[in-house]
C-alpha cells in the first residue's frame, strides 16, 4: 500500500468499515427474521445506527461501545433476529485503546439485555431465548474481538518502546560524538592558543626587562590567550556535565567591556535595575552576545566607540550593542556563525533578537529574553 492509500484510509478507514457494517446489518435484517409488527422502521434505523456509530470508534471508542451496545438490545427488542457485529467491532477499538474495564462492564450489561429483548419482543420462547441470544453475540467471538484488540495494542506499546529505544540510542550516540569533536577541537585548539599565549608572554616579559613599552596590542594578545584558553575548558567541562566550574554571566560583563576598552575601543556598560535572581541560561546568553558583539566590533566595524547597555525589568533582561563602525543603513549583515549562535541562543529562550545597521551610522545588536526569577540558579 503506498503513502497516498495509506493516509486516505487512515482518515476515512473507520467509516468505510462503519458504512459496510451498517449495509451488512440491514440487509441481514430485510432478509432474516422478525418478529414484532410495526417495528420495522425502528428497528432499521437502530441496525443503522449501530453500524455507523462506528464511523466514530478512533476518536470516541467508550462512547461507541455504549451506543452500538444500546442499538444491538433495540433492535432486538424491536423483533430483529440480527447478530451483534457492530458490537463486536467496537469491543475491538475500545480493548484496543486501552479501555479494559469499561469493555467488560458494558459486555456483562449487554449479555443480560439482548435474551431479555429478545425475549420481550417475541423472537423465542422462554426456554430458548438465552440459546438464541448466545447466537446473537458468541461469547466467543465476544472474547476473541477483545483478544484482538488487546494483541494488538500491546503490539503498539512494543513498537513505540522500540521507537523510543532507538531515538534515545541515536541521542546517546550524538551526544557522545559531539563530546569526542569537542575534545579534538579543545586539543587542536588549545595548543595552538597555548603557542600564542607563550609567545606574547615571551614578548611582554622580553619587552619589560629591556625597559621599553610594551605594547597595547600585545598586551590585549595576552589577555585574548588566557580568555580564549580559559573558555576553551569551560566549554569542554559544560559538555561533559561538570558544575564545578560557574557559568558566565552578568557579572563578567564589565570584564569584556574592560578587554574592548584594551583593544583600543571607547567602551561604556550601562546598566539598569536590579540584576539579581535571573536564571544562569539567560545571563549566560547576555554574556555570550556582548562577548560576539565586542569581537564583531573589534574585528569588522573599524568602530572607535562601542556602548552596552543592560536593563533588568521585572519580566524581561533587554541587553543592546551599539557601535559607531561603518555600517551603513540599508546594507544587511554578513549572516556569520556569530550572529547565527546569538540568534539560535535567543531563540531557544523564547526571546526576540535584532541586529541591524543604525540609521545614524553603525551597528546596533538588541535583544529581549523574558525571564522568570529565580534563587540560586544554576547552569
């Protein structure tokens, strides 16, 4: 069965089975036996119903069950000598959705009824009602319709078990490759920034005992050497779970305003209500789009002043980057990896990210992530 069969009757499957069911009962009905006179339209019309209400048994199995229980006793009562199989088909889907008790109840009640209806409507005598009504619904296939349903819903429970098994396994198995790629990149990386790091070190002491002036750029290597290794640990120790170190945040900010400031740009930090109680990830994010600002501007904007400011309100943490580089209005940015993350990052936390030249002159980063404050966050 291809795709385009297969979800046709996924969705009108239970009503091509209801309106077959239906058309099998009334036509069992106009040809067999009927006792009671001038019941005939009731009767029809209750072997309609009980076979369509299956139409419903996907979405309302309990519901079905009791109406197509209801219609089988009235149409027995009304002198229509017809099997249960609208019934039975419903004792089916509601086994199969789980409905166990429910199933069995309604069963017992209607056992009780259809000899009784039978027996009120003049179908048999006294002493073969019970036989006839047995005929009417097998207590076998009773038993085998809810068998089948049963089979088949714990089929479904082992096939969504297997479906779970295999989405964790694949999970486990993504997780552990990116934890290996992230060890080969901190290995790769770290000694390439360990030789930077070794050689402005080398140059700064060289310069001191010489007596000279060292110089700014030199001195902001160093640093930029020392940060980027430091980041490199946390950000191994994050993927491996590890606590131990404390995550980034709002207050290392005035730390990357004072490294900016040292690679020769005017840098301010403003900062705006009370910063206290905000959750770990959403400080950790504000960190991180300052940090991809500031290097944005030290790197493309050919800026000399830079502001950030930070405001603190009761729902929301908005943080904004400005710069007086040369971006021009109109112009659209270069879609980098560093825009990507801080947008992927925001996003993730429900919050709204812009980054866009200024009409003045300049560029212009703004964020706003909603906040829920809490005590004693951590990463």
């Amino acid at each position: 069965m291809n795709a385009g069969w297969a979800g046709a009757w996924a969705r009108y499957g239970n009503w091509v089975i209801a309106v077959g069911v239906a058309v099998a009962l009334v036509i069992t009905g106009l040809s067999g036996r009927r006792a009671a006179a001038g019941m005939d339209l009731v009767g029809f019309g209750l072997l309609a119903a009980g076979g369509l209400a299956l139409g419903a048994r996907g979405r309302a199995p309990v519901t079905v069950l009791t109406v197509s229980g209801l219609c089988a006793v009235g149409y027995q009562a009304a002198g229509f000598d017809v099997p249960a199989v609208a019934y039975l088909f419903a004792v089916y889907a509601a086994v199969r959705s789980g409905h166990r008790v429910q199933t069995i109840a309604a069963s017992v009640v209607v056992l009780v009824l259809l000899p009784l209806a039978a027996l009120a409507s003049g179908l048999h005598d006294t002493g073969e009602a019970f036989a006839q009504a047995r005929g009417a619904l097998e207590i076998a296939w009773l038993i085998a319709a809810g068998a089948a349903g049963e089979a088949l819903r714990q089929a479904e429970r082992r096939a969504e078990e297997a479906e779970r098994t295999r989405e964790e396994t694949a999970r486990r198995r993504a997780d552990e490759e990116r934890l290996r790629i992230a060890r080969e990149l901190h290995d790769s990386l770290t000694h390439q920034i360990s030789v930077i790091k070794v050689q402005a070190e080398v140059a700064v002491h060289v310069a001191r005992k010489q007596g000279r002036e060292v110089p700014t750029s030199l001195l902001a290597i160093q640093e930029a050497g020392r940060e980027a290794s430091r980041e490199l640990r946390a950000t191994l120790e994050a993927l491996r779970d590890d606590d131990t170190t404390p995550p980034r945040g709002l207050d290392d900010i005035p730390e990357l305003v004072e490294r900016a400031r040292a690679f020769g740009l005017e840098a301010t930090l403003t900062v705006q209500g009370r910063p206290h109680g905000m959750p770990a990830a959403v400080e950790r994010t504000v960190y991180r789009i300052v940090q991809e600002s500031l290097t944005n501007v030290a790197r493309h904007a050919d800026a000399a002043t830079a502001s950030v400011r930070i405001d603190c309100r009761p729902d929301v943490l908005a943080v904004r980057v400005d710069d007086d580089g040369r971006a021009a209005p109109g112009s659209a940015p270069s879609p980098g990896l560093g825009l990507l993350g801080m947008r992927e990052r925001v996003t993730a936390l429900g919050g709204r990210l812009r980054a866009e030249p200024r009409n003045g002159g300049g560029f212009t980063v703004r964020a706003e992530l909603p906040v829920e404050h809490t005590t004693g966050s951590t990463a």
